[in-house]
C-alpha cells in the first residue's frame, strides 16, 4: 500500500521512508489506496495541505498516522489526530512523537497489514 505523507521539516517523509513502502507527498496526484503520514499545525490543527488532501481523496485513505512533538506542543500533541477521525471518520494508526521510534515503526506495519 502506498503511503503519502503530509510532511513540513521532514519527520513524516522520514517516517514514510521508514516503513518500506513506496511513498510520495500529498502534493503528488494519486489514484490509488494508501496510509497518510501527517502533522499537527499549530496547536493541534488539521494543516490546510491535509485537509485539502482528504477532501479530495477521503475515499482512498484507509488509516492515518500523525506525528507531533510532545517537547515542544506537548499541550497539544496530535490533536489532529483526533479532528480527523471526527471530521472524515477514518482511523488513527498511531499518534507519534517527530520521526517515530522503532516500535512505531512496527507497529503501523503490522496496521498496514490488517488493513
């Protein structure tokens, strides 16, 4: 499955990378099942990439992750995460902290896989 990512300094393309599948920016046009690797904006907002992302392709994202950084918005850490399930009604494969850790990792490959 593909994964496309949402990713402002690097950390979900880094994450994306990590996951051994093939990836590409929300940016990029797509037409084709995938996992969103996306990002906190602000305190705790859907960024406006994101949102533009989902509105077109909702019907083609079948979970999302999304990274925050629990030193710096700690008060908001992926928030995001929650507005998306409520506003699109898709499922949170994880919330993690900048690039992920090695369990993040595995675990949202064994969700892909569940998938």
């Amino acid at each position: 499955m593909l994964v496309v990512y949402d990713s402002r300094f690097g950390a979900g393309k880094a994450f994306a990378e990590k996951l051994g599948r093939p990836s590409q920016s929300v940016s990029e046009p797509l037409n084709e099942e995938c996992v969103l690797i996306t990002r906190n904006e602000g305190f705790g907002q859907i960024t406006q990439i994101t949102r533009a992302f989902l509105d077109e392709h909702k019907d083609l994202v079948r979970g999302f992750v999304v990274n925050g950084s629990m030193e710096r918005h700690a008060e908001s850490y992926c928030f995001a995460a929650d507005k998306i399930e409520k506003e699109y009604g898709l499922t949170c494969l994880r919330k993690i902290n900048g690039q992920g850790t090695d369990e993040d990792i595995e675990a949202v490959k064994a969700a892909i896989e569940n998938l």
